[in-house]
C-alpha cells in the first residue's frame, strides 16, 4: 500500500501538478497518404486542413497578442504559406506542428520591428532575489488567491501578457491554451528542451511578478 | 540538485516544466518539499490559477472564423 502510494507520488508528472494533458488532435490528419494528398495540393485535403485548424491558429494568434483583425491576417497569411509550400510538405512533423511554425515565424517577423525599442526587467534577477543563499524564500508569495473571473483582474492579466516577450507569450500559449506536448512546441519554436524550459521558467514568473505588483494576489 | 531540494530548485522543476525529465528520486523529493512547504504549495498555486484564467480568455467563445475561412478556401481553389 505504501508502495503503491511512492510510485504514485512519482509517476505524477509536472503537468498533474495542475493541468490536464489534452490528447492530440488527429482523426485521419495522421494518416499517411494525406502527406501525398497535400504534395498534390489535393484541393479537399487542403480545405480539411484549413477548416480543422483555422480556429486554433486565429486563436493562438491572439494568445500571442495580435488584435482580432491582426490574428485574422497573420493566419490568413499563414495558410497561403502553407498552400504555396504544400509541395514540399515531407510529413515529417504534423500538419498542425507545420502550420503552428508558419505562424510563429509570421509572428517573429510582425513582433521583431514592433519590439525593437521595448525594454523588460530581467526576470532572472527579481528571482534571484526571492530566495536566500540557502535557496528558501526571502519575500514568499503573499497569497494565491485572486478572482480572475473578475473584469479588473481579467484586465490585469491582459496587462501583464502585454508585457512578455513574445517567443516567451507564444512558448506560454502553445503549452497553456493549446496544450501542445513539449516535443511538439520544441519543434514548431526550433529551440532545444532546455531552451523551452527556461522560456517557461521565465515567462509564468514574470507573470506571478507583473500580477503581483499590481496587487492582484489577494 | 542536492537530497533535500531547496524551494529555489522547486520552483525551478516546477515552472519549467522539468519534473518529467527528472530522475524518480528527485520527483519524490519534491513532492515530499510540497506536501512540507506552503510556500512553494502558494507558489504552485499561483501559477495554477495563472493557466487557468488564461486559459479562460482566450477559450471561451471563440470569435466567428467562417468569413475568413471562406476567403482562404476561395484561394485555394483559385490556386489549385
């Protein structure tokens, strides 16, 4: 029985820590003679594909912080890159993977000039101050109560996304609003585990630290 | 990572999503740093509570892509 409770305690991943781990979309878009269909720019399989993943790739684009009409163009655009290189699609990623790199290479492009004369705090210092030498808090989180049903709140939280950088906001969104497995968000991003990790890292601390400072922890 | 994680180390695995990769004694150990620390339970609270409201924004009713699906497909067939 104690056993039983060890192995449980272990085999829990991050992820059960809060989350729940959505199965990947697939339905025949695993299928590999749709790889020949979209080589073929088969005009069914292509609008398959458009009708399956539009409103997730609208929808990350706004996670990532484009306003509606910004999102709507940037995956406009994102399915004529598609189109244009169907022919070149070799199947080795998912369709879904292929499209969300487009996108958040179209993003990067948008973002770069826009960010150009942004400057952030760096995150990795106010977290290093959080802790004394021996690696225990020094200024502990407050309270983890917030009422994020709340419009204020609600407002704050878009406040603070604003201020992420975006290829942390777009690592955030492909793991929180997409769910997308680290592998997957690996390749759509091009960075190592590693690199991932220290995105993650440093984009929901500098969220606990924005919606601290603005008095959102009850 | 020493036996007895520190919260610094916690906190690290936890918002980096490392704990999968890490070997089985090092998840025991910080779940046990856990279940002993409120601090760190605040902590992963927070960030709990930050997914889920994010989540909340931009999950709800999603906005009408019919119009612009609608153009993409006249592409498409414009271009096939």
């Amino acid at each position: 029985m104690v056993a039983e409770r060890v192995f449980l305690l272990v085999a829990l991943d991050t992820s059960a820590l809060w989350r729940s781990q959505s199965v990947a979309v697939s339905i025949a878009f695993d299928d590999p003679r749709l790889v020949a269909r979209i080589r073929q720019r088969e005009p069914e399989a292509l609008e398959a594909i458009v009708r399956e993943y539009l409103p997730q790739i609208v929808r990350a684009a706004r996670g990532a912080g484009l306003k509606t009409q910004e999102a709507e163009d940037v995956a406009q655009s994102t399915f004529i890159t598609f189109l244009e290189k169907a022919d070149t699609f070799e199947g080795r990623s998912l369709v879904r993977t292929w499209l969300f790199g487009i996108l958040f290479r179209k993003i990067m492009e948008m973002r770069r000039v826009l960010d150009r004369e942004r400057h952030t705090d760096d995150i990795d210092e106010v977290m290093e101050s959080r802790f004394d030498a021996n690696g225990s808090w020094f200024t502990p989180p407050r309270s983890a109560e917030a009422d994020f049903y709340s419009r204020e709140v609600r407002e704050r939280m878009g406040e603070c996304l604003e201020e992420a950088p975006p290829k942390q906001r777009i690592a955030f969104v492909l793991r929180e609003i997409e769910d997308l497995a680290t592998e997957e968000i690996c390749k759509i991003l091009e960075v190592t585990v590693t690199n991932l990790g220290v995105m993650l890292y440093r984009v929901r601390n500098r969220l606990r630290e924005c919606l601290e400072t603005k008095g959102v922890w009850g | 990572m020493n036996i007895m994680p520190s919260c610094k180390d916690v906190t690290a695995a936890v918002a980096s999503d490392d704990l999968p990769r890490r070997p089985w004694h090092e998840r025991l150990a910080i779940r046990l740093h856990l279940l002993m620390c409120r601090h760190c339970r605040r902590y992963v609270k927070q960030l709990a509570g930050i997914a889920s409201a994010v989540r909340g924004l931009y999950r709800g009713k999603p906005p009408s892509t019919d119009s612009l699906e609608k153009s993409i497909l006249e592409s498409i067939k414009k271009r096939s």
